[in-house]
C-alpha cells in the first residue's frame, strides 16, 4: 500500500486502522499540497480548503467571496488534474526504484484523487506491471466538475488525461452502471467492471443496540448545498407547529454541513429539534446510524447524481432501517433502493411524496412499531466485492 506520509486531511480518523490487514506493508513519501498559499490567502478558515463545500455562486463584489473565487479559480487552472500533482514525478521516481527491489503482480489505483491514477499509469508503463484503475467517482461527468472553473484549455486537459487513464489500465473498474457506460463510450474497446460501494458487517455485528427514544431522523456525513433537501425541512417545519410532534422530533445532523443547510434548518422553526454533531470517529457513526429510526440520504440536486451510488447507502441498508432519500427518480440509488425496499427516494420538489413518507412512518412511531427492513444484501459486503476485486487481479496476474 502507498501513501502520503504528510497529506493535508480534512479529518482524521484513527478507528479505520482497524481494516488494514495484518501483514499489509505501508508505504509512506512525503507530498507537498499548495494548501498554505490557500490559508495565507485567504485566512485559516477559507472555505475552499474544506474538499466538496464548492460554491457555484456567490457575490464576487464581496471581498471574502472574490478571494474565494479567485483562489478557486488558481486552483482549477494551475493544479492539474488536482491539489496531490506534486506528488506525481516523486512517486513515481520512487516506486520505479522500489519495485526493482520489490516485485509485485498487479498495481491498482483508486481515486479520486485522480493523480494517483497517472502515478500508476507511469509506473505500469515503465515496469510493465499489470494496473487495475478504480473509480469511485467519475473523472469530467462529476457533479462539481463544471463548478470548479475551469478554461476551456483546462478542461480538454482533464478530457484528454482521462482517456489516457481509461485506456492504458488493463481493467477498469467502476461503482455503478451509469459511469461504466461512459467509460465505455469513451473507450470501446477497454474492459469496464462494476463493483460497487459496500458495508463491513463486523461494524453490524452487535445485537443490543436499541433505537434511540423519538421520532429520530438522522443524517451521516457531508451535506453541501446541492445536496440540501430543502423540501424536508419544509415539511418537518410545518409539522413541528403541532406540539407533539414537535416534542417528539429529533433532527440529528452528524458530520460537515454546509452552514447554509443549518441556517435553513433553523429557518423552518426546527432549531430546538435540531441536534449538531460534529465529525465522530467511523465505529461511533454506524451506532447513531442504528440508532435512528429514519435515515437521511441525499445524492444531491444535480443532473449527474443519477449515477451516483455512494457507500454510505449500503452502511444505511446495514442498519435495516428505513432510508429516507434525495435524488433523481430512475438514478442508482433509486433502483437500488427499490430492488432492496429498504426505502424510498425522492425528487427535490416532491412536497407530498415527502409529506405521505413522513407521515406514514410518524404513525409507525405512534402506534409503538419499530420498522425493520427485511432485504438481502449479503451481495454488498465487504467480504463479498473484495472476493471480485481478487477475481479481476486473478485474471490480470495469470495473463
């Protein structure tokens, strides 16, 4: 395994060591990121430095929001294809060396961040290792791709180094359908697999955890702006104007949200059912999770979100507790829920498909019923999308 030996995070999670396997050898260089021009230009607490909290709009008149545009702007245009380009020529410098001294069968490359993948791909081409490239989100069809500002000249670099990477892998692999079909446009004849997001039933395993008292709706995570649910909000608010409802509700939001999102929380009169929590370790979510009575999930208000499948669906399903979700109607997260039944997904602007959901699970919570969801989803383990990783290296390594 190959890593920064001194990334810039956003959080820092010690209880994911726990997954590393015993035995795995961990390799660490040190990267140099251009994040200290950032907060020298735009001060300790510029917006831009947190990864996905991207603003498509904005005043430019005002200073901060100019500072922020520009720095976005510079960002974009100079780091390419992202902030870990420095760490490209080093890497692979090193890892040419080491594997003289150390062989191994087959590189896989996970990203983003995408210049892992032109690590590998410079590394495959000079040692003539075998190289598997993950996506776990597309390259140029992703949500915030057309936020980021780039030039047109920028643009068909990202384009053109994408192809490079789709093509040169010998096996390409995706987390959804939707983006395997463009890669596979995009590279006809490159071999595309699909092998999605998934859960770790150990992190499932204890049997005594009970739902938390109320009617609890819970959100794990990052929440940006196009990813708001604004008609949820609207709904609860008008609800909480009835007393026990408003006693019964609570609204627990854990992880980075956006401050737009909480003001408009607050907005809808949901401020005292409203409870924040900031970033917990993993093994501390997936209890809140299963303690929910209601889980919210939302893939964001953008046209590419259909073919998002993010793996915090398959922790929910985990849970066997009803998901609440945000996004398109016929996308993956849609099909997926509907397969399972572990839910219902929804349009941004469907106030009453919204409002007869809510409605039907308040009364759930009246009559003292605590829904489980009964589904196979054995297939999403760990366990078992890790058995067809080690198949597709199997074929590559027996070439």
């Amino acid at each position: 395994m190959y890593t920064p030996l001194n990334p810039e995070l956003m959080v820092k999670d010690e209880s994911l060591l726990k997954d590393i396997p015993k035995g795995i050898e961990v390799i660490k260089t040190p990267i140099s990121e251009p994040y200290s021009l950032y907060k020298l230009f735009l001060g300790e607490g510029g917006s831009s430095l947190k990864p996905g909290f991207i603003n498509p709009g904005g005043d430019t008149k005002n200073k901060k929001r100019f500072k922020e545009h520009l720095s976005l702007f510079i960002r974009s245009n100079l780091f390419i294809p992202d902030l870990k380009f420095l760490w490209i020529r080093p890497s692979v410098f090193y890892l040419r060396r080491y594997l003289e001294q150390n062989r191994v069968d087959a590189i896989v490359s996970t990203g983003p961040p995408h210049s892992m993948h032109l690590i590998a791909r410079r590394v495959s081409k000079i040692t003539g290792i075998p190289w598997l490239a993950d996506f776990r989100d597309p390259w140029t069809n992703v949500f915030n791709f057309k936020y980021l500002r780039y030039t047109s000249l920028v643009t068909a670099i990202h384009k053109r180094l994408e192809k490079r990477v789709v093509k040169g892998a010998d096996i390409v692999v995706t987390v959804t359908e939707t983006i395997a079909n463009e890669y596979r446009e995009l590279a006809p004849e490159q071999r595309v697999e699909v092998v999605t997001n998934g859960f770790d039933s150990s992190d499932f395993s204890k049997t005594d955890i009970h739902v938390e008292e109320g009617f609890t709706i819970t959100y794990t995570g990052l929440l940006v702006p196009t990813q708001n649910p604004s008609v949820l909000w609207k709904v609860l608010g008008e609800r909480v104007k009835e007393q026990q409802f408003a006693k019964n509700l609570k609204l627990r939001m854990i992880g980075n949200i956006d401050s737009s999102v909480l003001e408009e929380i607050k907005e809808n009169g949901l401020e005292e059912n409203l409870i924040k929590m900031d970033y917990i370790p993993h093994n501390e979510v997936v209890l809140w999770q299963q303690k929910a009575r209601v889980l919210l999930l939302s893939g964001g208000d953008e046209p590419e979100s259909k073919g998002i499948l993010t793996g915090k669906l398959f922790e929910y399903m985990a849970t066997r507790r009803p998901i609440l979700g945000f996004g398109p109607k016929g996308g993956e997260m849609d099909r997926v829920l509907e397969e399972s039944n572990a839910g219902g997904m929804f349009d941004f602007d469907d106030y009453e498909g919204v409002s007869e959901w809510i409605d039907s699970q308040y009364r759930l919570y009246v009559d003292g019923a605590i829904p489980v969801i009964e589904s196979n989803i054995a297939k999403y383990s760990r366990k078992e999308l890790t058995a067809q990783i080690a198949s597709l290296l199997d074929e590559l390594t027996n070439k």
